[in-house]
C-alpha cells in the first residue's frame, strides 16, 4: 500500500477548503490577538489609575507649595521692608545726632590736673543725652576743680556728682553724669 493519499475533489473545492481553512486560521489568531490586548488592559488599568492619581496630587501639591512660596515670599519682604524703613529712619537719627567723638574730644580739653578717667558711657541724645563719665581723683581738691570745670561746659545742661564721692581724702572713685543737649 502506499502512503499518498488520493483527494478526489476537484481544484475548484480544493481551494474552497483552503480558503475556509486560512479564514478560520486567521479569525483565531485575530481573537487571540483580541484576548491578549484585553487581558493586558484590563491589567494595566489599575497601574494606569494609580499613575493618573499621582500625577494630580503632584500637581496640586506643585500648585500648593506655589501660593505658599508666594504667600511667604511676600510676607519675608515685607518684613525686610518695615527691617529696612527702620533702619533707615534710626541711620537719619544717628546723622542729625552730635557725634560721640566730638563730645569726648571736647570733654578731654577740660583740665583734669590729679583725674584719671577709667570709663565713659554716652547716650545719644534723643531729647537729651547722657554722658557719663567714671574715674579716679587723688584728691578732693581735684575733683572739686575737675566737676566745677564740667559744670561751665556749654553744653551740658548739668554735671552731677555724688557728695558720697568727698567721703575719701585721697584716691577718690567717681562718676560724673553730664546730661543737655550734648552737642559742643
């Protein structure tokens, strides 16, 4: 016997059957294809969700942080702003005020024969100034001419002194306040 088999059916239904048999091929491969996509979509919807939600949250975040930074932004500059006015307005003060260095140099011209002067403290005078004035007399008679010869400056109003400071006979601690205007 031989193995060839005999199709006894003519070329016309030969081609027929082919042609049902490459349509049916192709009609399961496509649903395949089908399925496979479907499958795969239905399992990436969830991942796709989860991105789209977090791209809007990163969003309103990004939108948030903006009106903070701006809000901040704002508020940051206008303190530096009231910072700056100020010091602008205490810098004007300080230029129409006499000059420390000015009143010391005129404070040192005093004779102060047996006076050593350890310390001085000013204060800028807004209304009126203070300058104090700390040291060492080795003598009553020596303070006495030092706090007369302050008395007479110009510009102090007044020069105060303790009378506790003429307790001691000699190495006489004291401190003097000139108060005025402070401008010589």
């Amino acid at each position: 016997m031989s193995s060839e088999l005999t199709n006894l059916l003519p070329d016309e239904r030969i081609r027929a059957f082919r042609r049902d048999y490459f349509f049916k091929l192709g009609t399961v491969a496509a649903l395949v294809v089908v399925g496979a996509i479907g499958i795969h979509a239905a399992l990436l919807t969830p991942s796709y969700l989860y991105l789209h939600e977090t791209a809007s949250l990163a969003r309103a975040r990004l939108a948030q942080l903006t009106n903070t930074l701006a809000g901040s932004e704002e508020a940051e500059m206008q303190t530096r702003l009231t910072r700056l006015k100020s010091d602008s307005e205490r810098l004007l003060a300080l230029s129409s005020s006499p000059s420390a260095t000015g009143i010391i140099r005129a404070l040192l011209a005093v004779p102060h024969a047996g006076i050593t002067i350890t310390a001085l403290s000013f204060k800028s005078p807004s209304p009126e100034g203070r300058l104090t004035i700390t040291g060492m007399a080795k003598t009553r008679e020596s303070l006495r001419q030092y706090h007369l010869a302050l008395s007479s400056l110009a510009f102090a109003k007044s020069a105060e002194l303790p009378l506790s400071a003429y307790a001691k006979e000699s190495d006489i601690p004291f401190t003097i306040t000139l108060t005025g205007p402070l401008t010589p």
